[in-house]
C-alpha cells in the first residue's frame, strides 16, 4: 500500500480537526481515501461533522442583483487571483453589470450562452471579450465562475463583508404585499444570514435524501458500538444522535444565529403570526469564492 502523504493528512486534519496520529491512522485504513478516512474518524467519535467544502485560495467576489419587486434574482460569482484587484471600483462595476444582466438573461442561460452575448455595459464586445480586455489592462486571469438566476415568490439575500459568500433565497406563499413589507424582508434577510453561516444542506428534514439518512445512521451505529453501548440500546442512541443531525444539516431545525433558544422554523412561524404572511422557505442558493459548485436546496412551495 502507499505511503500517506503529509499533505493528505493535513487536509484531513484541516476538514475535520483531528490529530495528525488520528489522521494518519484513518487515512491508512482506508488506502488514501479522505471522504472514507472522514466517516472512520466520525464512527470513532474523533471527528465532528465535516463539511463538504474544502478550503481555496481562489479571490473574487459575490454578488447578487434582485429586480424592483423581488419576484426574480440572480447571484453569481466572479474570480480573479488577487484580492486586491477584488476590491477595485473597476472589478466591482464590472461586477455589477454581470450580475444584472444574469438577471434580465432568460431563465436557463449557461455559462457559454452568457460569455457570447453583449456585455450589458458595452453591447459592441461580447462579456467574453470584455474579460480578456481587463486581463490584458490588469495583467491577472479573470473568469466568470457560475451564475445562478431565481424567479417567484419574494428573494432575500445576504453578502457577507467582503463579499466572498453569498445566498439567494427564495420564499413563496405570501401576498402581493409580502415584498413590501419591512418585517419580511428583515426576516428573508436573517434566514440567508442564516444559511451563510450555519451552511445546511436540506430546507427540511423531508428533504434529506435516503441515501444520506443511512450513511449517517451507519455511522451513528458505529460510532456506539465503538463506545461499547450494548445492542439493545444503539438504536434508541441513534435516535437521538439523529435529531442532532437535522439540527446541522436542515435549515429549519437549525437554531437561529441572532437567538438560538428558538429554531428557524420557530422564527417563521412567530413572523408568519407578526406580519400575516405565511412564508414558506422554497429554496436558497449558496455561493463562496473558490468552490467549484453550489450549496443548493429546493423544496415544494
């Protein structure tokens, strides 16, 4: 078998914050395989949760345009190499006017379909040929990463400073009304602040997929009979140890950032009593510079 390299171990030991012993020794019980050495080191009890995303050293910007009555939005993601350039007015305008027009482009546009159109704020070049023109001026490789566009119900969104994470939300069930409502846009803002930082990965626990159910069942199990639990109580024990997963992974049974002596769901509801509109959380799309795709979740309004 290989020898583990330090590297591997090392970013097991940064996805999971476990020992470098503890690391090497997983990494080596599953032949180099680091999402495998992750669940070994979990059913131990060694490991907290991990994860999907890995760390980047990718710079760029998030940003996110949303039309005048938040019924469509649109959040996308644009890297450069430095944050410098990141910062600049010029990096940013140009930015902004991807941004806007992902959102007035036709649902379903792809990355290619939007490289050959018309820049928004030059229609004589192409986006594509607007970007090599500002890697010619600046001197630093540029690409238009990922763009994602929502439409229905109202939008929220959060940037978090420095823009280098970002959600869309989308709610639906609410009156026409709902998009000028101040209480509600407070809360569609909290609920993104929310999936910024707790990063779920389901709305619901009904959204959780059977496969990932199991995994985490399995592990659980594991995890207590190398606690020597006897078998007649594991079951019950992964009972419990699954509430505490929904609680990492869903983001209405997640406790919420501002207040965690209450859940998301709790906090919509109080609202839903507050404002009169009974928000349903339809979907959110996640971005952070550097990942290659987004932490999505959708579910029936």
């Amino acid at each position: 078998m290989a020898e583990v390299s330090a590297a591997l171990v090392k970013q097991l030991r940064e996805r999971t914050g476990a020992g470098m012993m503890e690391c090497k020794k997983a990494l080596d019980s599953t032949g180099g395989d680091i999402e495998k050495a992750i669940e070994e080191l979990r059913k131990r009890g060694i490991a907290s949760a991990a994860k999907k995303a890995s760390r980047s050293t990718k710079q760029g910007s998030i940003t996110v345009a949303l039309n005048a009555d938040r019924s469509a939005g649109s959040i996308l993601e644009f890297n450069c190499e430095s944050d410098f350039v990141a910062r600049t007015d010029d990096f940013q305008n140009m930015v902004g006017e991807l941004t806007q027009q992902a959102l007035e482009a036709p649902a379903g546009t792809t990355r290619d379909q939007m490289l050959a159109a018309p820049f928004r704020g030059h229609t004589a070049e192409t986006v594509e040929q607007v970007i090599a023109g500002k890697i010619g001026k600046i001197g630093e490789n540029m690409q238009l990463a990922r763009f994602e566009k929502v439409e229905g119900g109202v939008l929220g969104s959060y940037i978090h400073q420095g823009a280098q994470l970002g959600v869309l939300i989308q709610a639906t069930g609410g009156s026409a009304a709902a998009a000028g409502n101040e209480e509600v846009l407070e809360l569609l803002r909290d609920v993104a602040m929310q999936v910024a930082a707790a990063d779920p990965q389901f709305i619901r626990r009904e959204d959780v997929t059977p496969e990932a159910m199991e995994k985490e069942r399995e592990i659980q199990r594991a995890r207590a009979r190398n606690e020597g639990k006897p078998e007649a109580v594991i079951e019950k024990m992964i009972a419990g140890r699954m509430s505490k997963f929904f609680e990492e992974v869903c983001l209405l049974d997640q406790p919420f950032i501002k207040d965690n002596a209450v859940t998301v769901s709790q906090l919509i509801a109080a609202k839903a009593k507050s404002t009169g509109e009974a928000l349903t959380i339809a979907r959110f799309v996640r971005y952070k510079v550097g990942e290659t795709a987004s932490a999505e979740a959708s579910a029936e309004g």
